[in-house]
C-alpha cells in the first residue's frame, strides 16, 4: 500500500516516486547503443536472451513499486567515489564501445546504473538495492559463453544414460549414433535458455522472499540442477524415440515445444514448493533529503560525448598477398577442414611440398561500427568433426597443435591455427578480442587467421606436426 505523507504534497510524492525509473529511463537513452544493441537480442527467439523483456518489465515494476528512496547523504569520500567510479565507468563504455566489445560495452552499462543509482540516493540506498540490480545480468548476453562447455557436457551425460541403459549407440563427442541414424547435441541442445530461464525465476523468487546469501545459493543450485537436468532428460528421450521409430518419428524433426513442455513440467513443482519468507522491500513514506543529480547526470552523460565527439575511423588499405609464391595456389573447398568464418575480406590457400595446407584469412574494419575481430562462434565444423587433442607444440613460439577426427569417416588431420592483430600474435581467440583495444587505439586496422592443417598418416601426426612447425616458422619470420 502507497501513503503519502500528510507534509508531502502529493505531486511532490509522485516526483520521488518516479526518480529512479526516469535515470534508469534516461541512461538508457544515452547509452542507446548498447541497449538497442541488446533489445535485437531481447525481441529474437533466442538461445539465452528470450527472456529479456520480461526481466526488463520486472526491474522497473519492483523499481517503482518501492519508490520513493530514501536519499542520505554520504560522507564526502564517499560521494567522491561514487562520482569518480560512474565517469570511469563511463568512460570504459566509451572504449568499449570504441572496439566493439560488446560484451564489456554491456557490463559497463550495468555498472553505470548501479553507480548512477549509488550518486543520486547514496550507499545505504545501493545496499537495501543492489539485488534488484544484479537481476539485470539475466538479460546480458555473458551466458553464452557457456554453449560449448554445455555441449560437451549434455554429449557426456547423455552418452552415460544411453549406456546405461543398455541401448547400442556409438557416443563421439557431441554425435550420438545409433543403428538408425544419428543424433546430434548441436548449439541449440546446450540447454543454455533452460538453465538462464530457471536460474532468472530462482533469483527473482529469491528476490521477493529476501532470501539470505546462503538461501540463494541454495535456489541457484537447485534451478542450475534443473535446467540442465531437463535439457539431458530432453536429450535422452529424443535418443529412445529415435531408436525406437527408426528415426522415423516427428519428434526427432520438431521438439522444441516438447522441450519447453518437459521444463516446465519439472520447474513448476520446484516454483509451488519454494519457501516463502517476507517481502524484500517496504516502500519508503518520504524522501530523507534531495537526490543529488547534477553531478550525476554530468558524468553520465561522459561517455556518450565522448562517442560522439571522438571517433576512430579506420584505415582501409589493400591487402597483400602473404602466402609465398613457391607454394601451390589451391581452391579454399581443398582444405581438410573448412574453416568456419564470417565474410572475410582476403584469403588465401595453398599446399607445400610436404603436403601442408595452408590458409590465410585476413580482415580489416571498413567504418567505425565494426568490430576488428569479428565474432566466430566455432572455427570448425564441430557436427562432423571431434576435436581428439589440444597441446602446446614444444617451439619458440608457442603454437597449439591441435588433432581432429573426423566422426564419418575416421580421417585424422593436425592443425595449428593462431591470430595476428596488428602484428601481436596469440593462439587463444579471446586473448585476440581484447589485442584489438591497442590496435584500434593506434590506428591499425589488419587482423589475420593463420590456419595450416596436414591429413596424418597415423595416429600419432608425428610427421605431419613436424612439418606444420616448420612452415609455421617461415611464415611467423616473414611476417615479422
């Protein structure tokens, strides 16, 4: 129940109550990018971030349901901090935005409407608060992170029921065949949006109850447990049917409602028996002081001027051919394995005498919205080939060998691949993400994707690496 303090005029009470959501409203605006960016993801049927709207909704109802906020004021070191940490945040989005790194973009702006919130209302404010806003991570997309690792796991837990079981069925990686055909735990099997919807309910039940830091482990666990319990079980139940219509039932080419029927089934009972505790918040009857807000505003507003009034636009050049001309130009189709990439701008192909394949990809950023390493979700074709190994070849420059099978067939072929970004070089694609903060930054605009791959003639590839780490060498020395 709302009631208005008899010494408070009423318009003056609606003027409090409505603060909060109108710099949420307004940081929002500002930062358009980023939450345009993230409302696309929001209206798609997506793997993790369908769900996003409706969390939105919740934020500013819970939001404005315990409005007013008491505002106290802070010691001066305190206010300080606050006001230095929100430009800083700021100005982080601000070269995040710069790159492209969207996914730091994103948690800045989250950061930002914490420390805006901290400015205007003060610490105490942000303590009896800062629940509400960590409900905000559930529509950022960091959950994706977790597809691969998700992959492999639903592969190994469900090749471990189907044995156990008894069912004949060949389990490799994330194939699972059986006499009939095969089924494959491709991308949208992960579970992710059940684990992300069932964790999203746990905390906002937490939420409601005001559970403890220890009641709401216990509910993350539980929903964690959940969801990916009904992505296996959905998965297990795919591989019965299979079996047993000879691939021939409608479930095996449409399951996404019986999916989402299956989840709720085993989250609603969990939802009806969660304890209920007491109402998190109790709506304040009147504001202890005035909001600071100028000096929020004017520090929100930092990297949003920032972005408009300094831009990095980049430096598009023709690109040189790298491979050297000894080699034997082939089609990019003759590679052993495709490499999986978005719109390249040069690539180039060729075999060595040693039967070495080789491809390199090159990428430069035509306008100031693009991202210098573009996002690749997976290199390689992950439903026909398993990835048997991965080490550090025993050279000076520390590439990774990696072995790969190819599921059909049983062809064995070695690879090293490693990233060039502005003449910085890494072997791990993330690493090469956060490279392009100094390229960009010192106006150098080249990212390449070395790839050189060799068919063994044994198990152990020991020729075949010997001869990758060679060529490698040439390559790495005439780059340098």
């Amino acid at each position: 129940m709302e009631v208005s303090h008899p010494n408070t005029p009423h318009t003056q009470y609606w003027y409090s109550k409505l603060i909060p959501s109108a710099l949420i409203m307004l940081a929002a605006f500002l930062y358009f990018e980023t939450t345009n960016t993230l409302f696309i993801r929001w209206v798609k049927w997506d793997e993790s971030l369908s769900h996003g709207l409706i969390i939105v909704g919740l934020f500013f109802y819970f939001l404005f349901t315990s409005s007013p906020i008491s505002a106290k004021k802070d010691s001066l070191p305190i206010r300080l901090l606050a006001l230095i940490a929100l430009g800083g945040s700021s100005v982080t989005w601000y070269f995040s935005n710069l790159i492209n790194l969207q996914i730091i973009e994103q948690l800045s702006l989250l950061s930002i409407l914490v420390l805006l919130f901290m400015a205007v209302f003060g610490l105490q404010a942000l303590k009896q608060y800062i629940s509400l806003f960590l409900l905000l991570i559930f529509t950022i997309p960091i959950w994706d992170q977790l597809t691969d690792p998700l992959v492999n796991l639903s592969g190994f837990i469900v090749g471990k029921m189907v044995r156990l079981i008894g069912l004949p069925a060949v389990i490799d990686s994330n194939s699972i065949f059986i006499p009939f055909g095969e089924i494959v735990i491709a991308d949208g099997c992960s579970g992710l949006r059940y684990l992300t919807i069932s964790l999203a309910i746990a905390y906002i039940i937490s939420y409601l109850n005001g559970y403890s830091l220890k009641r709401l482990l216990i509910a993350l666990i539980i929903a964690t447990a959940i969801g990916l319990a009904a992505n296996w079980l959905r998965i297990f139940i795919l591989v019965i049917v299979g079996y047993e219509s000879q691939m021939q039932s409608s479930l095996m080419k449409d399951h996404e409602y019986f999916g989402w029927v299956l989840f709720a089934i085993i989250l609603f009972p969990a939802i009806y028996f969660a304890p209920v505790v007491k109402p998190l918040f109790i709506p304040s009857t009147e504001p202890k002081s005035r909001p600071r807000l100028v000096a929020a505003i004017v520090l929100l507003s930092l990297g949003p001027l920032l972005n408009i009034f300094f831009t990095v636009s980049p430096n598009v050049v023709t690109i040189a051919n790298e491979i050297p001309h000894e080699y034997s130009p082939i089609p990019e189709n003759r590679m052993p394995i495709k490499v999986e990439l978005p719109s390249v701008d040069k690539t180039e192909n060729a075999v060595d005498p040693h039967q070495v394949y080789i491809q390199i990809s090159q990428f430069q950023r035509k306008t100031s919205d693009e991202k210098l390493v573009p996002y690749i979700p997976r290199l390689y074709d992950h439903v026909t080939w398993s990835l048997i190994s991965k080490k550090k070849a025993d050279d000076d420059n520390g590439l990774n060998i990696q072995i790969f099978r190819n599921k059909h067939s049983g062809t064995i072929i070695a690879q090293s691949q490693w990233f060039d970004v502005a003449t910085m070089q890494t072997n791990n694609y993330t690493v090469a993400k956060l490279l392009q903060i100094p390229a960009i930054i010192s106006g150098k605009n080249n990212f390449t994707i070395y790839t050189l791959q060799s068919i063994c003639s044994t198990s152990s590839c020991s020729n075949e690496i010997k001869n990758i780490l060679n060529l490698s060498k040439i390559l790495i020395s005439q780059h340098n």
